[in-house]
C-alpha cells in the first residue's frame, strides 16, 4: 500500500517538477548566503599552521652561531637535489657552511630536509608569498636563509591584510586566532 | 521635410537600438558571472572597479586584442562570414520589437519601436531561424571535429525546437487575433496572457531556452564534451561576436516571453512607468536564464530530441486546440 501511495507521490512529484522546484530553491538559497571567498590578498590573508611547510630557514643557537654543521646531509636527502653546501672550518675547529643555498623554484616541500638535519638546524617555516618573475631570485643564499621567518606560532585562520604593491603582502591587523573561515561554510 | 523627419528619426533609433544590444552584453556578462558566484557561494569578480563593475570593459579589451587566428585548414572566407551570420539575425529582429506605446519628447509622440509591423510575430520567427547559418558555418569553416560536432548538433537542436516554439505562439495570436507585438500587448491590458496560456508560455520558454542555447540546452556548446563547441576554434575579436550574438539571443527569448505572455510594458498592482515595467519583466527574465543555467545540468542529445519531439511538440499542438475550442 505504502508503496503505490510512494509511486504515485513520485508521479505527481515528477508532474509538476517538484525535482526542479527544490533544485531552484536550493540555488535561490545559496544565492543569499555569504560567500566563503577568503579575499585574499585584498582584505584578508591566511594564517599557515604550525606544521605548514613554507619557506625554508636556517637557526642560529644561543650564541648566534649559525647552527649548521655542514654535514650536507640535507642536500643527500634532498629528492630535487636543489641544496648545495660548501663548509669551511673556523678557528675553533667547528664546521660551518660557507655556502649554503637552496633552489626553491626546483623544492617541492618536502621537508626531508628538515627531518633529516642532525643540527636542528634547517625547517621550513611559515612563508609563503616569495613568487618572483625570475628563478635566478629563487636560489636563495645563507645569510638570507638565516633572516626568514620561523614557524607560526598562532595557527590557522585569517586575518585582515591590505595588498601593498611596493612590498609584499601587508598583514595589517591581526588578531591571534583570526576567524575560523568555515563559519560560513553550508554542510546539508 | 515631413520624411526627413520621419527618416532622421528611424536613423536615430536604430542607432539608439544597435548602441543598446552591443553594449547591454557587458552588464550581462557581468551579472552572469556574479549570480554564478553567489550561487556557489563565492564572489564572482571583484578586483576591477568597484565589485568588479568594469570586469567586462577589461574583458572586451583583452578580448579586442588577442590574436585574431584563423586554422590553416579552415575555409577562410567562411569562417569570417560565420560570426556575422550568427551576430546580424538577432540584431535585425529587434527592429520588429516594441518596448512601449510612445513617449513625448518636445510635443512629438515618439513611438518606442523602430517598425510596427502587421506580421512581425511571422517576422521575429523567420529572421532568428537565421542565426543558425552563422553557426553551420562556423563549425564547417573550422574543419575541426570539435567544432562540426557542436555545429550538427546546434543544427539539429535548432530546427526541432524551432517547431514547437512557434507552434507555441500560435494561441496568443488567436487571442490577440493579430501578429503585430503591438496588438498583442494591447490585447493583454486587462489579463496577461499567461493566465490563458500556461502551456504556451511553458512550451515557448523551454524552446527558447533550446534556442539561446543556455543550460540545460547547451549542447552545441558543451565544455565537458565538445571543447567549445561551433566556437572551439574562434578566437579574439570574432569569438565576442559569437559571445555579444548569444547574449542578444537571451535578451530576445526574455523580451519575447515578456511581450507574448507577460504583458508586455502592461504593469500590474504598482503604478511604474510602463518602459520600467518592460524593463524589470525583461530583468527577471535574463535572471531566470542565469538561475537555470547554474542549476541544472545538461541533457544528453538523444533525450533533448525526445523533449522536442515527444513533449514539447504535442504540447503545443493540444495548446492550439484547446485554446481553439475554449477562446474562440
Ligand atoms: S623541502 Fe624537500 S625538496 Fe625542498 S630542499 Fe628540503 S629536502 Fe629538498
Ligand atoms: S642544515 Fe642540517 S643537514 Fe643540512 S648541512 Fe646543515 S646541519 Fe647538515
């Protein structure tokens, strides 16, 4: 019984397009409901995760000596073959990189580098806005390696930034946790 | 001096007309890519002027200066004559369309249409069957497969829903008892037609959808399948053309839907000025246009010829007849 009443419901439903109707209803619905746009990099910009794997950076220790021992085990292990160490002994004995530079523009990410660093002293940090109009300005050299910024220390989120066409990107305001940009997100 | 007056006026409208339909596919491309936007809930463009408002001028200008390819294997002659083909046929339409009795303008009654003619219905129908060559013709000069694919299947699509579309008008002429546009919205002062006309106006709707070539008709044109269909191989100046002729077509379905079955520049309960009402009937029709095309997906070919065929046709049929014995 509840069968038939189901198969003429169907019908009558396909009759007078109740398909149709919910689907326009549905894009009527979404047509007023706030886009989840991040407007980047007008009025807003993303905050990396702690774990985020941007731009590559070198650590000094407590005594500002540059943590790097030069073992090169980092471009061993490196699959794109893009670090090349040169180290030199200073008057202590101890190894330093000379030379230390890395490819971005042939990295992947991988952050093999960073997992494979006896020093602690290579990671890849929260950076992420180095695009550039020549791969000569992606190999990237020691002393700027050591000048990147670090990890992010907030996580997540998005804050407002303002595009600033002289420099980079400008985070203007930012409050620590951002907004979670799911908020306006529909999940039916 | 009575006919250079006469003449320098049709002039001046024309004018006025050509300015109006190449321009109005700006807005549109615009505020199609907009409502796409909110409906999937994004922004659409924002970055040129305010809300992205001049989006379609940066658009056009990119437009006008890529480069202008023509295949090698192309039939050169046809392949520059298809775009004029597909552009002339909804421009010349509208020579035929009101959109309203008259204004006064310095003590002279200034009719809002170029030509009121007795068969302008029998007109519009004729010339927009036209447009189809530009499309033959740009999907055969190309000598693509993509493209004479789209082309065969415009063809077709074309043609049957042809049919039906004007098998569909056929009860509002018997209502109006007169083919003129202008007649026919005089007849619907009182009551719109589509309290008679529900079928006729449904039928004439999905055929003009068929015949704009929007979603959920698109198949001359299909991304997923086709490339870009008749246009796969057009480029630059010659593709907007193609582009400005759909949006006309658009324009045309609405303002035709509005004139048949709408109540032309007839306004209802509000008191607007009758051209502002013409306008927003014509508004929320290109709406419905964006809304459909962002809601449903494509039919499959063989089931869009049996909407024709099996639907749409013997819809419009029993229209006629039952509008026959009931309304006259
Ligand atoms: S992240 Fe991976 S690819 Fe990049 S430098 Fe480190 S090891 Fe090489
Ligand atoms: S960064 Fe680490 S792995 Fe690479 S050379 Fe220096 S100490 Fe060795």
């Amino acid at each position: 019984m509840s069968r038939i009443v189901d198969r003429a419901g169907t019908w009558i439903g396909w009759a007078l397009f109740a398909d149709l109707a919910s689907a326009f209803t549905l894009t009527f619905g979404y047509m007023f409901s706030k886009p989840v746009t991040m407007q980047y990099p007008d009025k807003e910009k993303w905050l990396p995760y702690s774990r985020y794997r941007g731009h590559h950076f070198l650590k000094r220790d407590e005594e500002g000596e540059i943590k790097c021992v030069a073992c090169e085990l980092c471009a061993r292990i490196c699959p794109c073959d893009c670090i090349e160490v040169v180290p030199y002994e200073d008057e202590n004995g101890k190894r330093h990189p000379a030379k230390f530079e890395i490819d971005t523009a042939r990295c992947l990410f991988c952050g093999l580098c960073e997992d494979a660093c006896p020093a602690d002293a290579i990671a890849l940090g929260q950076q992420y806005e180095f695009s550039s109009f020549s791969s000569r300005d992606l190999v990237i050299g020691r002393d700027d390696l050591l000048g990147k910024p670090g990890k992010a220390m907030t996580g997540g989120g998005v804050v407002t930034a303002r595009l600033n066409t002289e420099q980079d990107v400008l985070v203007e305001a930012s409050e620590p946790q951002g907004y979670n940009w799911w908020r306006n997100i529909r999940r039916t | 001096m009575e006919l250079l007056f006469a003449l320098g006026l049709i002039a001046i409208k024309i004018a006025l007309l050509i300015a109006m339909l190449l321009l109005l596919p700006l807005p549109l491309t615009w505020l199609e890519r907009k409502i796409a936007g909110h409906m999937q809930q994004r922004m659409g463009p924002m970055r040129v002027g305010w809300h992205g408002l001049l989006q379609p001028v940066a658009d056009g200008i990119k437009l006008l200066t890529k480069e202008d390819h023509i295949p090698a294997e192309a039939d050169r002659f046809l392949f520059k004559l298809a775009p004029i083909l597909a552009l002339a046929p909804p421009f010349v339409v509208f020579v035929a369309i009101p959109f309203g009795e008259s204004i006064s303008v310095l003590n002279a009654e200034i009719t809002l249409y170029v030509s009121n003619l007795n068969v302008a219905l029998l007109f519009v129908f004729a010339v927009i069957g036209l447009e189809v060559y530009g499309v033959i013709f740009g999907g055969w000069a190309a000598n693509s497969k993509y493209a004479v694919l789209g082309s065969l299947r415009t063809c077709a699509q074309m043609i049957s829903y042809e049919i039906p579309m004007g098998f569909a008008v056929v009860g509002v002429v018997m209502l109006a008892q007169s083919m003129s546009l202008v007649d026919i919205v005089r007849a619907q002062s009182d009551l719109w037609n589509i309290v008679y006309q529900p079928i006729g106006f449904f039928v004439f709707f999905v055929a003009g959808l068929a015949e704009a070539q929007r979603i959920p008709f698109d198949l001359a044109e299909a991304e997923g399948d086709l490339g870009a269909g008749f246009h796969t191989e057009y480029s630059g100046i010659r593709f907007a053309l193609f582009m400005v002729s759909e949006y006309v077509v658009v324009l045309l379905v609405s303002v035709l839907s509005v004139i048949l079955f709408f109540g032309g520049w007839n306004g209802a309960l509000i008191p607007l000025p009758p051209l502002l009402w013409f306008a927003l009937k014509v508004a929320f029709f290109i709406y419905v246009f964006m809304w459909f095309r962002f809601t449903l997906p494509r039919y499959r070919y063989d089931q869009l010829m049996a909407i024709g065929w099996k639907v749409l046709l013997p819809l419009s049929m029993a229209n006629i007849i039952i509008t026959g014995i009931a309304f006259t």
